[in-house]
C-alpha cells in the first residue's frame, strides 16, 4: 500500500497485490484511488533475463482518450556482465 500526494492536487492511495512462484514469476496487481488499475506479469529466465509486462488503464477522466498503456521491458542484472 502507497500514499502520494502531489503539491496542488489530490492525495491518491494505491493499493496492491503480488504473487511470486519459486522467483521465476512474479503476478502483480494495483487499485490506484484514481480509479485507474494496473496489473502484469514479470518472468525470469535462468537468472540471466527478466521479461516484464504491465498494462495500466486510464484515469477516468483520459478514458475517451486512450485505451491505456501496454510497457514491455527486458532486463538482465549487472552481475552476469561480468563474465
């Protein structure tokens, strides 16, 4: 659970949940008080490559706008560089 609070404007909470199997993969969920969601998945590979997908809905008032944003992200930790 989070708290943010941005000078001039509203206070938002977000809250969530996460699901990890064995540290290969990770299952994440948010509720953010701005009515928006987030939620995605991240999978790592040998310890040597992390995929991660999220998708975050729009606020309400951005919806007519935009279906929300789909990141893609692939990782690898500094450590394996090393070899």
């Amino acid at each position: 659970m989070g708290y943010r609070q941005i000078t001039g404007l509203s206070h938002y909470i977000d809250a969530g949940l996460n699901f990890s199997y064995k540290s290969v993969l990770d299952l994440s969920v948010l509720y953010h008080s701005n009515k928006s969601i987030t939620g995605g998945f991240s999978f790592d590979y040998d310890q040597k490559v992390r995929l991660s997908c999220f998708y975050n809905s729009e606020t309400p008032q951005l919806r007519s706008l935009s279906g929300g944003t789909f990141e893609l992200s692939i990782g690898m930790p500094f450590s394996i560089m090393k070899q």
